[in-house]
C-alpha cells in the first residue's frame, strides 16, 4: 500500500512558528535588576519602619552613654542604676537632656527621662543648680505641655511640679509661657482634675504671687487659699 504525504503550505508553516510560544523563556534582564531610581523613589521607602526611623537626640545620647544611668528590669517594677551618684552629677546639661526626653514615646527611653528628671532633683542642692538653668529649661517643658500624646504631656505636668517644688517662686517669672498648653488641655474632661491639683500645687510652692500669673491665664481658677 502505497502512503500518501500531504505538504503543507507554506503560508502555513510560518504562521505556525510565529504563533507557537516559546517554552519556558525567561525574563527580560531588565525586569529582574532593579533601576537606579528605584532607590530614589518615595514608593520604595516605608516612612513608618523603624528602621528607616532616624534616632531622636536623646535615644542617640543614651546609645552613646551620654545618660550616666541605665533602666534596671525588677519583678514588680523597674528602677534607674547610675553610674555615678546622682549629687555627683553636673545639671548642666544632664537635666535639660533628660527634659528633652520626656516628649519620648518609645520604651526605654519613656521611662528613663521621666525617672533620671525625678531622681535628680532629689539631690540636697538641686534647687541651686536647677534655678540657673530656668531660661533652657521651661522652653523644653513647654514642648512637652504641647505635645499631641497624652502621655507626653502627662509626664510634662509631673515634671513641671516637681521641679516647681525644687525652684519654688523662681519659675513664677517663666510660668506664664507654661499655662498656654495648661488652658488647652483644661478643656479635656480627663485631665481636668489633673491640671487642677498641678495648678494648686504650683501656687503652694509658688507662693501667693502665683495666683494672680495663673489666673491671668486661666480666669476660672480657685485659688487653695480662698
């Protein structure tokens, strides 16, 4: 029996190998190296990764040590370990830093700026090195009083009494470029109570001529001794 072969055209046979993909055929080279101005663009960079978040002055001063005292984990709670007694320590600028610190948000750093500002003005002569560093000082916690988180402002308030109740009547002639962000936050319902007891305590330390700075400020309050 004879075969028959069929040919086919040729129109045929080059459309078919036109049409006919080729397997597995990799990538351009192109596609896979990625273009200089890749690494200049917005859309590759994540603003909110903390890596890509630069160090605030304080978190890059404590890395270096510049903070004489480390936050010690305990049990129950945590405590500050200083390096050298805190009496022994210059204010100028330890205390202006760690004021600095306290619009932190992020932990350790949170605790030790709000602790290291308390514990150094415990020391037995902290009213004489703190008064000179007034005019820097109020500046610092008037950032915090502003801040936009409500613990940040929290720790601005504690630390502005506890300094009030080392300096005394001397912050009465700054105390006024404080009560700006105080009235603000009055109107909060949950810091009410709190800026109330502040004020009161400011005018305890502050003597009677305090009344009338903060009330220049805020008109509605009652002064503890009326």
């Amino acid at each position: 029996m004879s075969s028959i072969v069929r040919i086919r055209p040729k129109a045929m046979i080059q459309k078919s190998k036109t049409s006919s993909p080729l397997p597995c055929s990799p990538e351009p080279a192109a596609k896979l190296r990625p273009k200089p101005s890749d690494k200049l663009n917005p859309k590759t960079i994540d603003p909110f990764g903390d890596r890509t978040r630069a160090p605030s002055a304080f978190a890059a001063i404590y890395a270096k040590g510049g903070i004489p005292c480390r936050l010690m984990h305990g049990a129950v709670k945590h405590r500050l370990q200083w390096e050298s007694l805190p009496e022994t320590l210059p204010f100028d600028p330890l205390l202006i830093t760690l004021a600095e610190g306290l619009r932190e948000t992020r932990h350790p750093y949170t605790f030790v700026s709000k602790e290291g500002f308390k514990e150094l003005l415990l020391v037995e002569d902290a009213a004489e090195k703190a008064v000179p560093l007034l005019p820097r000082l109020v500046p610092v916690l008037k950032a915090a009083l502003g801040h936009s988180d409500d613990e940040v402002f929290e720790r601005g308030l504690d630390a502005l009494v506890q300094l009030s109740a080392v300096v005394g009547s001397s912050l009465n002639d700054h105390l006024k470029l404080l009560l700006t962000n105080l009235s603000r936050r009055l109107m909060d319902k949950k810091f009410k109570e709190k800026i109330t007891v502040a004020l009161q305590k400011l005018e305890q330390y502050g003597g009677q001529a305090t009344v009338a700075i903060i009330k220049s400020k805020i008109p509605t309050y009652c002064s503890v001794c009326s």
